[in-house]
C-alpha cells in the first residue's frame, strides 16, 4: 500500500481486507457463523473513519456501536436485526431452532431462561466486534 493514497482509498482498501479476512473465516457452530454475518454487516459502520483511526481499537469499536453506547443499545435501538424470528435464524442450529419454535410457527419471546433475542443478538453483536478488533490488529501486525 503507497504512503500517498489518499484517505477514502486506504479506509476502501482496509474495509475490503477486513470482509475478505471474515469470510475466509470459517465458522464451526450455527452460532459463530451468525456472528461473523454480524461482524460482515458491521464493517459499513467503519467508511466514516479515517485511515489511522484503525490504530486504535477504542476509535474502531466507538465506529462499530454508532452512537450506541453499548451493543444492548444498538440490539434494542433497531440497528441490527430486530424481528425475534430473524435472529434466531441467524444464531441457531436447525435443531436449537425447532426447539424454540412453538407448533404455530412462532419463535419463543425468551431465547433462553435469562435471554430475550434482543439480550441475545446484543451478545452475538460484542462477538463479531471483538472479531473485527481481532481482524484489525491482524491486519495491521501484517502491514
């Protein structure tokens, strides 16, 4: 990569490393392949950083959340999915799906004993964060 590119092409260039690291990626469990579908939808949130910033895990995870402060906050403020049915698609095996599916079709309010899908989808979100800040540091180890 030239020291004279100019911003918008580094920040191009190091988003479209980030993706192709995330989908050479390859997930084991139902789980870790949503999240790393969160983590892929994720990295939009970071065209607005300057080439730079990606030095600084703080400045890329502040990105990433978008004004949220939290993931809980971005999960419950729309940001991400926001239909129980949809992710739960995302996250569970077909069997851990047909488990909280009710007869009628419709997907369970509580993912688990603690967890409504929102608590659930903000987890799988601090997932796929940690696994761009993971990504980066790779990519920039590598530079």
């Amino acid at each position: 990569m030239s020291a004279t590119i100019t911003t918008e092409q580094g920040i191009e260039t190091m988003t479209r490393t980030i993706v192709s690291h995330l989908r050479d990626y390859r997930p084991r469990s139902a789980w870790d392949r949503g999240v790393r579908d969160y983590a892929i939808e994720l990295v939009d949130n970071l065209q607005y950083l300057y080439a730079d910033d990606f030095e600084s895990p703080a400045v890329v995870e502040r990105a990433l959340l978008n004004g949220a402060q939290d993931w809980q906050q971005y999960s419950e403020g729309g940001c991400s999915l926001f239909y129980d049915q949809d992710i739960a698609e995302r996250l569970c095996s077909p069997s851990e799906l047909r488990r909280v599916t009710y007869k009628n079709g419709q997907i369970r309010d509580m993912a688990n004993s603690r967890e409504n899908w929102i608590d659930v989808q903000a987890r799988a979100l601090d997932q796929a964060a940690r696994l761009i800040m993971r990504t980066v540091r790779s990519i920039n180890t590598n530079r």
